[in-house]
C-alpha cells in the first residue's frame, strides 16, 4: 500500500484539499483514486539551473530575502536555499502569467526542508497564488518535521472570473502579523525543490481495490455497472448494464460528482462460464448521436433475449430511454454486432395500453415463453401527487404486451399489472409450469405503505399461471431481496435479474459497494453488479436472498490452455480496459477484443481457479504492447504477494503488440494465478491483450475424419469431411491419392469437406490423410489423422 501512494506522489497527485490535511489523510488511507496530470508548467521546479526563472516574492513592499542555489537538494544536484526572511511570505517565487488559466483545475507538488534547531519540531508550509492585490490563495500545504523534506501538495482551481495576467506562485510560511517577534518559529531559513504545477486531468481508473481475493461480489471492481441482466446462451452467462461509469467523474479530492444517469448511452457487457472469472466485453454503443439506435438518448436497464427468426438466430437488447419510452436493438451474436432493425422506438405513449400519463415507459423485461411467445414487461413510477394509500400501494404503472414474431413489434394492447407499492424493475422468468414477475417496490408516494405489502426499494414478486397473469395484488408473494442498504449501508434503488446455470437458479441485484471502497464510506449512485444464489421452497415460492461480498462459488475452474483475454479477471487492482481494433482471439472475428491498460508499477491482475492438471504447465505467453522500458510480468500462485514462479520481461519495440513468453517449471493442479505488474514508477508500462499456456502434455489439434466412397454417374467421388472438435480455429489439409484440398480457418465445430472426382469407375480400398494445424496454448501445433475408405464400383 505504502509503495502505492509512493508512486502516486512520483507521478500524479493524490487526491488533496488546500486547506484538507485531514481530508487528505483519509483518501490516503483508502487508497483512493489519483489523477493523471499534464506537462510541469514550472519552469526549473529542480532548480538544476540555479534560480533561473524565481525571484523572491514581492507582493508587498516589506517582503524580502535572500535565493541562493544549495547542493542539498530533495532530487538531482540542486535545490534553493532561502535566508534572510523579512516576512512569512518571503519565499521562492515564479510567474505564471499566461500559463495558467481561470476556470481551471491545477495539481501543485513541491518539497520543503528547514534545519534551524531552534524552530519548533514541525511547520506548516503553503504554496500560495497571489493574483495581485491583496488576495492570496493557499493551494498546497504539508506540516513537515524538522530537518526532513516534506511534499507539499494540493489541487486547486482558478475562479472562472479570475484574471490571470499577473498569476505568481511562491512557497511560504503561515502568515501572522508580528513575524520578527519569534524569528525562529515564523522567519526560519528553508530549501524549497522539485516543484510542480500542471493541469489537473481526471482519470477515471479505479485505484482502490474494489473485489477482495476470494470474494466473489462484487463481479467486476475496474469499472460500475448498473440494472443488470443476465441472459445464458451455449453455458455462459452475460450480463448486460447500465453504464454508470460514463457518469464517473473523479474530482480533485477523488470523488466523483453524484451519478444523474443523464449521459449514459451505452450499455456494459461481461460474461463467465464459472461466475467468478468475468471477461469485460466492452461497451455497446447504443444511443445518442454514435449509437446503434440514434433516435434514442439513454440506454439505461436493459434486457436481452435470442430467437431464431427466418432460420437464423437472432439476439435482442431492449433498453430503456430514460423514462420516456423503450426500444430494441439487434445483435448477430450476444455481443454483436449491433444494427437497427426498427428506426424508432418500440415502447412510447401512443403504444396501445401503455401509457396513463404519469407512468414511466422504462425498464423493459423481456421473456420468451416455450411456445415461442415472447413478452415485454416494462413501466413504472405513477405517483399522481395525491399521497394516498391507494396511489401509494397500487399505482398500476408497469405493464405486459406480447411482441411480434420479428421480437422488435408489439401486438395487441399492453395489460396493466397490479403488483402492490410497485416502481421499476419489471422481470418475468418461468420454473416449473409457473411465471414469476419480479419488480422494485417504491419508496412511498406520500400516502401509508400497506404492512401486507413489501417493504419499500425492495424486490417483491407476484407469482402466476400465465404469462400475461392477470397479475392482480392477490398473486403477490413476498420479497425476493431488501433493498441494498440492508447489507451494504449505501441503499439507493434495486434491480434484478434471474438466470438458470446448470441446475442452479441465480439472482442478479446491483450495489454501491465499488463505490463506498473508492470513497471509504460515501457514495455517489455507482453501482456494482452482484450474484447470489436463488432457491425455492417445494412450493414453488422463494427464500429470500441476502446480499453479501462473497458471491456464488466458481462452478468450473478455468482451462488454461488456450487464448484467455487479458480482460479475463477474477480481482485486480489499478488497471482499466479500453477496446482496441480487431478481433477477440477467444470469442471470435465478430466479438469485440479489449485489453488491460493504465499499468503502473505494483498495478495487478487474477484468474481464479485454474486447473493446470496432472500434466502441468511449462510455459506461459502474454501478448503485450511495451510502453516503457524495463517492465516486467511476474507469475504468481494463489496470492498476489506469493512467491514469483516466472517472470515474462516485457522487453520488445516500445509501441508493438507482441508475445512474449516465460518457462513454468511444471505447475499443476488448481491455483488462482496473479499477474503482478513491475517496472519503473511513474510510467503506463504496456498493455495486455491475452494469455496462454502450454502444456507438458502433448496438445493435438482435434478432429473427426471420414471417408467415403460415392457414384456420380459411372465415376466413384470421395467424399472427405473432417470436423474441428477442438477449442481453436484450424487450417485442414485432405490429402487423397485423387488430390488434396487446403481449408483455412475452420472454426470449432465447423468442418472442412470435399467430394474428390478419382475419375475412375472403380477404385481399391484405401485412406487418406488429414492434418489439422491450430494454435493451442500459444503455440502453433499440427496434427494428423487417417481414415481408411472401402472400395467402390460405379460401373
Ligand atoms: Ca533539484
Ligand atoms: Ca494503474
Ligand atoms: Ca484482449
């Protein structure tokens, strides 16, 4: 932790207050977030050229002293010593006129030192901007102990009306208006180094760490993610979210301004097939003026469900656009692309049923029934400002409609659905023979909460035969979750999603807990996704569920032995992800391909569970883009400060995706794997786009091959087909004595087939040949299969 806030004082500014020692320790103290800042506008900070550039200051006539270069300096040779103080604000000063401009937000660092034994044991010292006249405004400050050089630092922002044509920094001591009375307490000798000034640049990296190792809540700690949906497709489950982080705004002192949802336009996927390895899939562009649907503005709480419509599959995401209306966007995979079918919006006031003036048209819940019949759930809000009971309890503002075959029409007339003290939040999932609708109750419209209903901001079910209900108070069942403040202290508003995994059914709810460890406690409405185990009673109606950090056991470890996207990550602390062009090497040339940036030295990643097997592994390959010299990747077992079992140096052309790769010597068994980040401070040292590992054992390239014999005519053809049974795509060569055929890039499950002329009418039994070459654990292999085929006449 220590070695942390090293760095970000080395090269970026932990958060400060000017005037906020104490506001200051305690971000320290949680590790929170820093800021990236731009170039020094000081000139010769180290003073490594003399006093070039600072005088003393001299905004009032009594000030003065004496600048004169020492060699004992914080950093590099040089340093100024400053004597003969006259005031408490004769100090070392620069000016910045035209260099700093109002209305914007400055980082400010600065060393200081003073020796005289006869001062106090400890001083306050402040970097202080004096506009001209009378006004000065302390922006940085340190109480240092005597003879040790303390870090003066703080953040601050130039008034918008604040004229800068006479700006000057200068270092100095607390004022008070009879200095020479205590020489040596106010007029103290002191050497001033290394001092900074550049633009403050928010970053929006989260440098606390937001997921204990082990803990399997929340899901993902580098970025939020609200209203989660869950949707399983071929035994893995994504989930689909409202961007919060593209309201995140960190301030100066580290704390974002409060989440308004108003500028969220996209949507946030991940995805895991064991629940506690989560792969970021990026964002989907879904509204505003760069999105999929550009007649929306927000794409908040969505909702996904696939169908096969003209033969081919199809996935849908709805969204809600604001409280105004829902709409839908269509995917060829459940992570695209992304096309608009429709042109406008699904859900709106002047759909039939819809709409009763006060109601929000949000939140769309979408459900396929087995016959095929899909539904849309959505709705909420309808407080009529008459607080009472019946408005309060029944405000009948969510709805159900069926849609169309096509998944992105409605047909008919939305039903309304009486589920008591309803809000947002409209789920429909099906168990055995029965609909379950899952919603959010609302935190009171004014009028009394009935006590037969559910507690308020909580998720509340009805329980019914069909999926249309009718969904009447008398199906209401109970509550499924409190609302997250019951568990996590931060409340705020609830939402949910069922899944099915396997035999177990899970919940999805969100939670503030990624931001209450940012800030140590308070929260801005940034919301994290969290799992839990749902379980039902034998008569079909629900235990409740508790919210917790620990989450859902891991249901499968993890395979290394192939391409695992680097922003693969079970727990992590001070990276982030961004997407980058090409395709995803492990989901596909449809899929998007992200890769782990912001990496400083002590940064680091994790897999959970990974099971190397008897055979062990012997190497491991990490694609990377060096961005500094002399950065490293050190392999670690089971905690982040295990010993290093292999360390990859990222040594390669700065700039240049590449792979590097390190000896294992024969890891086996199960461990969760931590990649700790090292190299020099103060620098992004490369990026990550994936793993892989190879194994002792020998890796084939798996495929089913057959060969047959057929007429066509009076001539014998021999058909050759063999299958990818394997986990990457292949290229496949069929050899035969009547020729060969190469195929490229056969994808798992796909098969590479030709019907070969022999242009005889009889041939002899025989067999032929099938290599198959793909890249398996990093590392390019080729194997070969025979077939035997029988003899054949066609005359
Ligand atoms: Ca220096
Ligand atoms: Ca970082
Ligand atoms: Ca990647």
């Amino acid at each position: 932790m220590f070695k942390r806030v090293r760095k970000a004082a080395r090269r970026r500014v932990a958060a400060a207050a000017v005037a906020g020692a104490l506001l200051a320790a305690a971000v320290a103290a949680t590790a929170g977030p820093v800021q990236a800042a731009g170039p020094n506008i000081i000139v010769n900070g180290g003073f490594e050229d003399g006093l070039t550039s600072w005088f003393v200051n001299n905004g009032n006539t009594t000030d003065g002293a004496t600048l004169s270069p020492t060699t004992d300096a914080y950093a590099g040779s040089s340093a100024v010593l400053v004597t003969q103080r006259k005031t408490t604000g004769s100090g070392p000063m620069q000016d910045l006129s035209g260099k700093v401009q109002a209305g914007k937000t400055y980082a400010i660092t600065a060393r200081v030192k003073y020796e005289n034994a006869n001062s106090p044991a400890t001083k306050q010292f402040f970097a202080t901007m004096h506009y001209g006249g009378s006004t000065y405004t302390n922006v940085g400050t340190v109480t240092v102990a005597r003879g040790q050089w303390g870090l003066i630092q703080g953040t601050f922002t130039i008034p918008a009306s604040q004229s800068v044509a006479t700006a000057r920094l200068f270092i100095e001591t607390p004022w008070t208006s009879n200095p020479a009375s205590d020489p040596n307490t106010h007029l103290m000798d002191f050497k001033v180094d290394d001092v900074s000034v550049s633009e403050f640049v928010p970053s929006t990296t989260i440098e606390a760490l937001g997921k204990n190792p082990g803990e399997g809540n929340p899901l993902i700690s580098h970025k939020f993610g609200a209203d989660g949906n869950a949707f399983v497709h071929d035994g893995r489950v994504y989930i689909y979210m409202t961007n919060d982080t593209q309201e995140y705004k960190p301030g100066p002192t580290g704390v974002s301004s409060t989440n308004t949802y108003a500028s969220i336009n996209t949507i946030t996927v991940i995805s895991s097939d064991d629940l506690v390895n989560w792969v970021d899939h990026g964002e989907i562009p879904v509204a505003g003026p760069n999105g999929i649907a550009r007649y929306a503005n927000n794409s908040w709480a969505p909702a996904m469900e696939s169908k096969v419509v003209d033969g081919k599959e199809k996935f849908f995401l709805y969204f809600a656009n604001n409280g105004g209306g829902s709409g839908v966007i269509v995917g060829d995979s459940p992570i695209g692309p992304w096309r608009d079918e429709r042109g406008n919006l699904l859900i709106t006031s002047a759909t039939p049923g819809a709409s009763n003036g006060i109601n929000w048209l949000f939140d769309p819940g979408v459900f396929i029934d087995d016959d095929g019949q899909a539904y849309l759930y959505f709705g909420g809000g309808g407080d009529d400002g008459s607080r009472s009971a019946e408005n309060t309890n029944h405000p009948k503002s969510t709805r159900v409609i069926r849609l169309g075959d096509d998944m992105i029409s409605t047909k008919g007339s939305a039903e309304v659905i009486d589920a008591p003290l309803v809000f947002e939040a409209g789920h429909v999932f099906k168990r055995e023979g029965k609909y379950y609708y899952s919603y959010s109750s609302n935190f009171g419209f004014g009028g009394p909460v009935d006590p037969n209903g559910p507690p308020t901001g909580a998720i509340a079910y009805l329980m019914a035969d069909n999926p249309m209900g009718p969904w009447t108070p008398e199906t209401y069942k109970g509550i499924i979750f409190r609302n997250p403040g019951t568990y996590f202290g931060a409340g705020g508003n609830n939402h949910q999603s069922v899944f099915k995994l396997g035999d177990q059914y899970y919940f999805t709810y969100h939670a503030q807990t990624l931001n209450s460890r940012i800030t140590g406690g308070a929260t801005q409405g940034f919301r994290s996704p969290h799992l839990a185990k749902l379980d039902f009673n034998p008569d079909g109606t629900i235990k409740e569920v508790r919210g917790d950090y620990k989450g859902v056991d891991q249901i499968r470890n993890l395979d290394p032995y192939r391409v695992i996207e680097a922003e693969t990550i079970a727990w992590q602390q001070g990276i982030a992800t961004k997407k980058v062009d090409g395709a995803s090497e492990e989901f596909g040339a449809q899929a998007p391909n992200l890769v782990v940036h912001d990496i400083d030295n002590g940064d680091w990643t994790s897999l959970a569970k990974v099971d190397f097997g008897e055979g062990g592994a012997v190497g491991v390959t990490a694609k990377v883009r060096p961005l500094a010299a002399g950065g490293k990747i050190e392999i670690r077992l089971d905690g982040r400060n295990s010993p290093v079992v292999a360390t990859i140096p990222v040594d390669a052309p700065l700039g240049e995706w590449t792979k590097l790769t390190a000896a294992l010597d024969g890891v086996k068994g199960v461990h969760d794997v931590y990649f700790t980040y090292a190299g020099p401070s103060g620098a992004d040292l490369f990026e990550v786009d994936s793993w892989s590992f190879a194994t002792a054992q020998e890796q084939k390239v798996k495929l089913t091959v057959t060969a047959a014999p057929r007429c066509i005519g009076s001539s014998v053809y021999l058909a050759v087909t063999a299958v990818n049974d394997g986990d990457a795509p292949a290229t496949i060569e069929l050899n035969t004595p009547f020729g060969k055929k190469t195929v490229t890039d056969v994808a798992p499950g796909k098969q590479a087939y030709q019907s070969f002329n022999t242009r005889t009418a009889q041939i002899d039994a025989g067999k032929v040949t099938v290599t198959g070459t793909a890249t398996i654990g990093g590392k390019q292999v080729t194997s070969s299969y025979d077939a035997a085929y029988s003899a054949a006449s066609c005359r």
